[in-house]
C-alpha cells in the first residue's frame, strides 16, 4: 500500500489528493461545500486514512461537478494506493447508526465497480448541500476504485443522520477491507488476480 497524490483539472473543477490508506484518520479537507467537507472528515477518520483534499469548482453554477470530481479523484487515488492487492482481507462490512438512523456498507475490492444505492427518502437539502450529489459520489468513488459498494439505509428520519452514517460506515467498511490478513501472501481471489 503507497501514499498517493492525485491533482486532476477540468474546465468546471480543480481537485487536489493526497491519501495514506495506513493513516490514522487525520485530514484536511477544502471543498468550498462545509456540510460535504464535514463528510469526508468522517469517512477519513472511520476509514483510519490521512486524507488531505483541495477542491475548486464551479460553485457559482451548483456543487454537482466539485461533488462528483471529487469522488472521481478520491476513488483514483484509492485504486493507486493498492498497486497489488496482496495481503488485504478485500471484504468490509460495517453497520453504523446515528441516532434513529442506521446504515449497512459492504464493499469488495474486486476491481469490478459496482454501486447498488438505497437511501430511502431524503430531503431535498441539508442546509445547502444538494442531497442528490451523496449518490453521485459514491458512485464516482465506486466505479473509480474499481470496488463493489453496497450501501443502504435500513431504517431513519432524519437526512442529515443518514447521510453521516453512510460516510462512517462506507469508512469502517474500507477500514476492514483493506486490513492486513496475514494468512494470505496473495491476492484473496482463487483466480489469483484482483
């Protein structure tokens, strides 16, 4: 596992990353969007990575492209950081409640992205924050890594509840995912490849 640096530059967004998946859950985390930044504090800090992330984007038009872009780039820089894939455990699951919420993820780090979403209702905001975007950075995050991603609200009211527990759990499923299983000198697939 390495410690990436990832810099991507589009027309709409500026995203600067740097991600240490051995981390402690350290990070600093600008995106011009303080309910995403809040977030992404929270993955980091459930997935134990040092995550430092400089996002610039069209704020002006809406969030949707800084939302996505940096989903694109933090699943990119996730995807790097395994070069090999050995010795991971590859499976996490965490279940993360947050008051009335409560929120399953399950990811595999196959290599084939998939995201399946559920939600439930959400309002349409939380303060500013466009609660449409949460979907879209998953699936950036998903199809960027190259990882399955399950994640579901299983039952809560309140979106602000849901939407936390869905950063925290996503985080402590990768936490688990990546851990070191010290049983395997390979990749932890019998086709011998990830």
């Amino acid at each position: 596992m390495a410690q990436v640096k990832i810099h991507r530059k589009t027309k709409e967004t500026d995203v600067k990353i740097e991600l240490d998946v051995l981390g402690s859950g350290q990070s600093k985390i600008t995106t011009g969007i303080g309910f995403f930044d809040h977030m992404l504090e929270l993955f980091s800090f459930h997935a134990c990575f040092d995550l430092q992330i400089m996002a610039k984007g069209d704020l002006r038009v809406c969030g949707h492209h800084t939302v996505e872009d940096t989903g694109i780039v933090l699943g990119q820089a996730l995807y790097d950081s395994l070069p090999e894939k050995r010795n991971i455990v590859r499976y996490g699951s965490s279940y993360v409640p947050m008051d009335e919420a409560l929120v399953r993820a399950v990811v595999d780090i196959c290599g084939r992205p998939y995201l399946v979403f559920d939600s439930g209702a959400l309002h349409p905001s939380v303060g500013t924050f466009d609660t449409e975007l949460v979907r879209e950075f998953f699936q950036a995050l998903a199809d960027n890594a190259r990882l399955s991603l399950h994640l579901e609200v299983l039952h809560g009211l309140n979106t602000h509840h849901k939407i936390e527990a869905m950063f925290k759990a996503t985080g402590r499923a990768l936490r688990i995912a990546l851990a070191v299983d010290a049983k395997r000198a390979d990749v932890s697939s019998t086709k011998g490849v990830l």
